[in-house]
C-alpha cells in the first residue's frame, strides 16, 4: 500500500480537526455522540456500527481519507458530555469530546516507524457557552497543579513558587478523565485512564496527544498529567502535538512541561517545516485565541486586524482586551506559554480589513482561528489558499447524513453564537466592574 499523502505531523492535526465534528451540530448528548461516531466511520476502521444509520458491521476507511491519513482503527470512544446550564438545562450541544485511534506503523519525519496510539480531544465548541465561560474564560482563578487532584479539586492562592494551572483548565481536564466510553462505542463503558491501564503495547509504541484552540491547552496538561500518575509507563515514546491554544497556566508550569516533554526524543531529527515539531505549541500570529493568556499578547488583540473603523467596535474591542488583561492578572500568576512556534498568518481580504463591525472582526477571527490552519478552497474568483499545517481540509463524504433529532449549524449561524456569546461575557463583566467602580467613588466621596 503507498504511504498517506500527510506526514504524521499533518495526520495527527487532522484527526484533533475530527474530534471537533461534534461541534458542528445541535441536538441530545446521546445522539450528538452518535452523529461523531456515525462521522468518525469515513475516516477509521473498525469503528462500532451506528444502528440508527443502518450501519451493520464495523467500518471500513474510506479510501480517499486513507490515501491522506493513513490507515487507523479507532479503539476507544468517540466520548462526550452534554452538559447542563446554571439553571440545569442540558446545553444541546457537545460540550467535551474525546476518542483514541491506533496505527499498526506510522512513519515519523526525522524519526522510526512506530506503532502509534492518537488521544484526539476537540476543541472549543463555538455553541457551547458551557465551553467558554467555564474552561475557556476562567483564568481569574488559578489550581495548584502539585496538589490537583481532577475529581476534588478548587481554586487556591498563587504562592508564587509551584506551578499553577488555570481554573479553567483543571475543570477541562476532570471533565475529560472522567468522559466514559458508551456501550455501543469502541472499548465500551471504560475511562481513558481504564484503557490505558488495559493496554500491553509492543515497546517502542508511541502515544500521541493533540488538540485545537480549547484543546490545544487540553492537550499538553492532560499528557503531563497521565505522565506524573505513571499511567504512560508502558509507552516508549509519548509526543502532544497542540495547536492555538491559549496558555493552560504560568511560567513553573510552563517549565515542567517543557523539562518533561522536550522537542525531539533522544535521537530524531529535526525537520524544516514551521508546523514540524512535536511537544510544541503551534499558533497563526494572526490568532486571537492563542494570544489568550500571558498580558503582553492580549494587548495586541483590539487592533490584531488593524484599528477598528466604526466607533461602537473599537470600544467593544479595547473592552474586551481590558476585560481579559484584568482576568489574567487577578490572580498573580505570570500565564507563560509552554514552548511554542508562531505561524504566519494571512489577513483575508474577501473580509473588510481593518474591520469595520465586530462582525468583521469575527469573521476574520474564525478564519484565522479555524480555516488558515486547515487550508481554504478556491471559490469563485478567489483562489485557494494553503494551510499553515494542511495543505487543504480533509476529504468529506458528498452527502452529510444526519442521526435522527440532529442538526447541522451553518458557518453563518456558528459566528453569530460566537458574537452574542463574547458580548454577554462583556456584558456580565463590564456590569461588574461599573458597579465596583460606583462602590469605589461612593466611598470615596463618603
């Protein structure tokens, strides 16, 4: 058989892409978590049948998918949660999502052919306001990451010594050790850590973690995690590969995972490309997310696309950046990125530049954050553009079928979620800091 199209950098990108399938839909948990397995069925064998779908025996790749990824088995999962709001209203949307697939070999640039296992996590769910305001945006918070424990944990006071990771974070990361794959999925009614621990892999075997935006910041702490509880022990190599994530935690942490997960393994070389190296956060410079969260960066994001030109923009704009500066710093932890490689971005002229409306600027943010990673192509008069990591998206079948009680959610649909989601966190926040200030003055003045 001839070798996939895309190196194993490319491979394990895309297959993070695949784990955020589920977000691209509304509808229950159950059946969200159907319509991710029913999608994963293109790209992997042995994929579990989806009844509903009239699937009858495990699945078989699809060859347009194996010609560019390769030929992959899923073995656990796919997983995920629907979670519930404040008023305890499920979501309708995928909040979470996690699933694990195996190579027989995998060809690494500068490195052996292995054996390999892919922990693909998904990414911020643009629909899930669940995502943003309780992983994403909770950073004011810090967890002392010497004493996490992700099923009893809270917050503590920055002593300025022991690494720290956000509150955020540890609340993604005991959301994902705890996901349990379903009956009718692959290694049913299992944790990851219980697969894990089932495993007898071949020595040498590599296990690979990776993840986009939310899950880029997911994707190195739940490795270093699994690495400090010895529940990696029986791998040889064990490689993250996150992408425009925003900063999991401060500067000690950032240290601790790059002291236990240096760029290249004893041995492999390094390779030319941007995007090629591995344990190696990878970001467009022209990414709002993975500006997120060190102050230096989130300075730069009101006028990331150039200086806004209506007047009610750039004061939402500079009203965010001093909404997300003042959550970083509350807690006195430094957030540091862990080791990372910029990418160069490309501002999109088909979207009015400098923006003009925060639409605009969304438009141009989901661009950057999504599609300049993935590869746009050419429509009409415009032409494709390549991708910072893959050349082009993944092949897709011609027809998108759904699972009953499902729904797609259209581009157009997706940014406006994502507009009045950052508009009701100002909003919320700013009521705050308008309040604190009249307390502030009315003492004053007393």
């Amino acid at each position: 058989m001839t070798n996939p199209s895309l190196d194993a950098y490319q491979q394990v990108f895309g297959m993070a892409g695949l784990a955020n399938r589920a977000g691209g839909y509304n509808g229950f948990g159950i059946q969200l978590q159907q319509q991710l397995q029913y999608d994963l069925s293109y790209y992997f064998n042995n994929v579990p049948p989806v009844k509903i779908m009239d699937q009858k025996t495990p699945s078989t790749a699809n060859p347009s998918a194996v010609s560019e990824l390769g030929n992959w088995d899923l073995v656990w999962g796919p997983a995920l949660i629907e979670e519930k709001n404040e008023k305890g209203v499920p979501t309708g949307v995928a909040d979470n999502a996690l699933y694990v697939v195996k190579s027989n070999a995998v060809a690494f640039p500068g490195g052996p052919t292995l054996p390999t296992y892919v922990v693909a996590i998904a990414a911020t769910n643009p629909s899930s306001l669940y995502d943003w305001e309780t992983e994403d945006f909770s950073v004011a918070e810090v967890v002392n990451w010497t004493t996490y424990n992700p099923s009893n944990f809270a917050p503590s006071a920055y002593n300025g010594t022991d690494p720290y990771i956000s509150k955020g974070t540890a609340t993604g990361i005991s959301i994902l050790l705890g996901l349990e794959s379903p009956q009718s999925a692959a290694s049913p009614n299992t944790t990851l850590q219980q697969f894990l621990a089932g495993l007898n892999p071949d020595p040498g075997t590599a296990i690979i973690f990776c993840g986009h935006s939310l899950a880029g910041a997911l994707s190195p702490t739940l490795a270093l995690y699994l690495k400090e509880n010895k529940d990696l022990n029986a791998f040889g190599v064990t490689l993250v590969y996150p992408t425009a994530g925003p900063t999991p935690g401060e500067a000690a942490f950032a240290n601790l995972f790059n002291s236990k997960f240096p760029p290249l393994p004893p041995g492999w070389q390094q390779q030319s490309g941007t995007y090629q190296s591995w344990n190696t956060m990878h970001w467009n410079n022209l990414d709002v997310v993975p500006h997120a969260w060190p102050v230096s960066e989130l300075e730069k994001i009101a006028t990331i696309y150039g200086q806004a030109t209506n007047n009610m923009t750039p004061y939402i704009l500079q009203t965010l950046q001093k909404l997300a500066i003042d959550d970083s710093s509350k807690s006195g932890a430094s957030y540091t990125r862990i080791q990372n490689q910029s990418l160069p971005g490309q501002l999109q002229t088909t979207i009015k530049t400098p923006p003009e409306t925060l639409q605009d600027y969304m438009l141009q943010l989901g661009v950057q954050h999504v599609a300049m990673y993935n590869g746009i192509p050419a429509t009409g008069p415009n032409p494709q553009v390549n991708g910072l990591i893959l050349p082009q998206p993944l092949p897709k079948p011609a027809v998108l079928n759904l699972v009953p009680g499902v729904t797609a959610v259209t581009e157009s649909e997706m940014v406006i979620k994502i507009m009045n989601q950052i508009l009701e966190w100002i909003l919320s926040h700013y009521t705050l800091v308008e309040k604190e200030n009249a307390k502030q003055n009315a003492s004053v003045d007393k």
